[in-house]
C-alpha cells in the first residue's frame, strides 16, 4: 500500500486522502441507451441484454415462487440459522427507528399533524455479479417491511450456474422474508424495468440498494422518474488507529473490503509509522491466504487505498472526518470518546472487536451506506428511507380568523390577491 505522509502539514484533506475514480457521468452515456430500450420495448429488451451481459438464456424474467420455496428448503441450516438471527437483530433496531406522528397545537382549534407514510411500492436491487450479497436481501427488505411498505419487488442478476435465476442464496434469502415478487434482472436494465415497469413488473415508487458503476449511473438517470436512496458506489473502509491496535486485526479488515471489488478502497490513519510497518507485513501474509488474491492486490495497490501518518489522533479525526467513509472503525485507546467525535462516516465501529464484516451481517445495523464522501450529507438506508412525511393541517373557524390577517397581508406582499381571497371569502358577511 502506498503512503501518504501528513505530519507537520495541514492540506485540504478531502484532496489528499486516497478516493478511487468512479465517474457516474461518463457511465450515463452507457446505460441512457440500455434504460431508453427498456422502456420502449421492456422484457424483450431485458431478454437481450441478460444473454449479452449475463451469458444467460430466459424465457421469463420473473421467478417462478417454486424456485424460492425450493431454494429455502435446500438452503444449509447453518446459512438459515445466520440468515434468521440477522434478520432478528436488524428487525429490532429497525423497530426502534419507527417514527410516531408529532401533533403540534399551536391554538386553540389549530393543529398541524406530521404523520409518517410508507411509500406504497419500492423496488430493491441486490448485487449478484462477483459476489452473490444474500445479506443485502436482509438490508433492503427487513426496513421496507418494519416501515410497512405495501408492495416489494426485488430483483438480481440471473446467473448462468443457476439456470438463468439469481444465486440459490439470494432467492432463500426472500422466501425466508416472505417476499415473492422476485425477477431475475441485473444491471442497468434491473434500474429501468423498476423505474419504468416492465412486464409483471410494475413501476415502483422507490429504488434502494447497492451496485456497480452502470446499476449506479442507471439511479441517477431514472432520479425524478422514482425515488431513490443513494448513488452507493465501491465499498470503502478507513481504520482510524493508533500504537494499542493489534495489526493482525486492523490488516484483516483492510483485506475484508478489498476482497469485495478491485475497486473497493481501504485506507489506514494513524499516528503510528511502527504500527503501519505491522499491518504491512501482516497484509503480505494474510493477502497470499486469502481465496481472492489478485481482487484483492488489485484494491490495496490502487489509488483508493494508502496509509496515511498523522501526527495525532486529532489530525487523524480531521483526516476521517474530511474523508467521510462508508465504514470507519476506531482502533485507539479510548475509542469510545474518540468515536463521538468523528462526524462524517456512514457507519462508525468502535474498538478491536467491532470490524466492519459484522455489520455486513449480524450486528443490527444497516450495511448499505452512502460511498465516495456522501457520508457528510447522507445517512445509510433505514426504516426512515422507506417512509414519507405528510402534514395534515387541521383549523377551525376561529382558528384560521385568528390568522386572517397574517395570511392576507404576506399576500399581498407576494401580490397573490387570490391567496388573500381565499381566506377572506369565509369571513364575507
């Protein structure tokens, strides 16, 4: 891993901490034609692009709901049993993230009411290309279900080992959540079919969840045409450590994205040039036994990954924090109170035993999270994604004569007459 040397300097950090290249505008002029083609021609054009990107021959691009029950009766009882205990865990925080609706009374006969609403239909894509993420069937779907979302449609690339549907796995995955509107589309076509209905597919109100460069920029064109939750790229992980954290464990999590795509980033802050000597041999023995090697030699030579020398712990936070990575993990003494101070992460790991691989799982946190510095303006995907706020306003004669005047004279100051008409008629005598 390359190094970047900070001490004794205070650059605009955001500049100098390694970021990979992930142009979604070049990739738009990719995916325009592919979206424009499902819209126009829909699963006679998703047909096409299967057999061309996916090397896959379909008939019908939805499941069949025996090919989920089948695939959960032959799921392994040890995959169930994880699959079902994250499943309990993420219900759990996701349950506490509901939202009451907050009346205010701000007279007497004046009420503004904010309720919360689930958004009727949405759309999850779950990544099934390199990897087949059977855990981002969890992310996606348990939040849309607390929120009580209506209608859920998943979708995910069909696979040429699988005959032509997504991996084994994924498909479980939905029967143990009950979800069986599943289709076997990936890509940038996956996007379009969602965004503009297709088929049995009908057109969906949302789009969550992770992908690719082309699924991403496929987001970003169909934003406005439905909702959608973010523009996640590459995974990314940043480990803000000092001279007390163990290098075997903070070399592992480095090699635990890095094995996710060449493109994922892992960068290490610390104050420590002993301890980044550590993590370095431990990275040079981990890497040659892990299963992925070039995937992940690929990532940790890129230049979205490094090691960068701090002189302290603060310098290190004003690094992170300028950073914003999707997950940060605390390796210092203290870590606790070092945590609270960082601002922008898209999730925050505090000490040895809380890598990043445990939210990817089992820790009740979400693991879809906002990548490339979307973490100072961005939240990860919660109950909260899934739901809209509506105001209801409630008056009552006196009430709204209370504020007749008010309404009137802003306006007039507007010049919308017909905005003080309005309220001006119902006191006409």
């Amino acid at each position: 891993m390359r190094r970047i040397d900070l001490r004794g300097q205070q650059p605009d950090y955001a500049t100098v901490v390694p970021r990979g290249a992930f142009d979604v505008e070049a990739a738009l002029e990719v995916v325009r034609p592919i979206c424009d083609d499902v819209q126009a021609r829909g699963v006679a054009a998703i047909v096409e692009y299967a057999a061309r990107f996916d090397g896959v021959t379909q008939s019908d691009i939805a499941v069949p709901k025996e090919a989920l029950t089948q695939a959960l009766q032959a799921l392994d009882p040890s995959v169930r049993a994880a699959l079902e205990e994250s499943i309990r865990r993420l219900r759990m925080t996701c349950e506490r993230e509901l939202d009451s609706d907050v009346v205010t009374d701000l007279g007497p006969g004046a009420r503004v009411t904010q309720r919360k609403v689930p958004i009727d239909r949405v759309g999850l894509y779950v990544p099934g290309g390199v990897a087949p993420l059977v855990s981002s069937v969890i992310m996606n779907v348990v939040p849309a279900q607390v929120a009580g979302v209506g209608s859920i449609a998943l979708t995910s690339s069909p696979r040429a080992d699988n005959n032509g549907l997504p991996s084994t796995e994924i498909l479980a995955a939905c029967a143990l959540l009950g979800v069986d509107e599943v289709y076997a589309v990936g890509g940038a076509q996956a996007i379009a079919m969602l965004g503009y209905g297709a088929g049995p597919c009908r057109k969906v109100d949302l789009i969550t969840g992770p992908g690719n460069i082309y699924t991403v920029s496929a987001k970003r064109l169909l934003k406005g045409v439905v909702g959608i939750d973010s523009e996640a790229g590459p995974t990314e992980i940043a480990i803000l450590a000092d001279d007390s954290a163990r290098p075997s464990f903070v070399a592992a999590d480095l090699i635990s994205q890095a094995e996710h795509d060449p493109m994922a980033a892992s960068v290490l802050v610390t104050n420590s040039p002993e301890l980044a000597d550590a993590v370095e041999a431990e990275l040079d023995t981990q890497v040659a036994a892990t299963k992925h090697v070039e995937r992940i030699r690929t990532a940790l030579s890129g230049a979205q990954s490094g090691i960068v020398l701090v002189d302290d712990i603060s310098q290190g936070l004003d690094v992170v924090n300028a950073y914003a990575a999707e997950h940060l993990e605390i390796h210092t003494r203290e870590a606790a109170e070092v945590a609270s101070k960082v601002r922008n992460a898209g999730a925050i790991f505090v000490g040895s035993f809380a890598p990043v691989s445990l939210g990817d799982y089992c820790a009740g946190s979400n693991h879809v999270l906002p990548t490339a510095g979307c973490a100072c303006h961005s939240s990860g995907l919660s109950v909260r994604a899934f739901t809209k706020a509506v105001h209801v306003i409630e008056y009552s004669e006196s009430a709204l004569a209370s504020v007749s005047d008010h309404v009137q004279t802003l306006a007039a100051a507007e010049d919308l007459p017909g905005h003080g008409a309005a309220v001006s008629v119902r006191f006409a005598r």
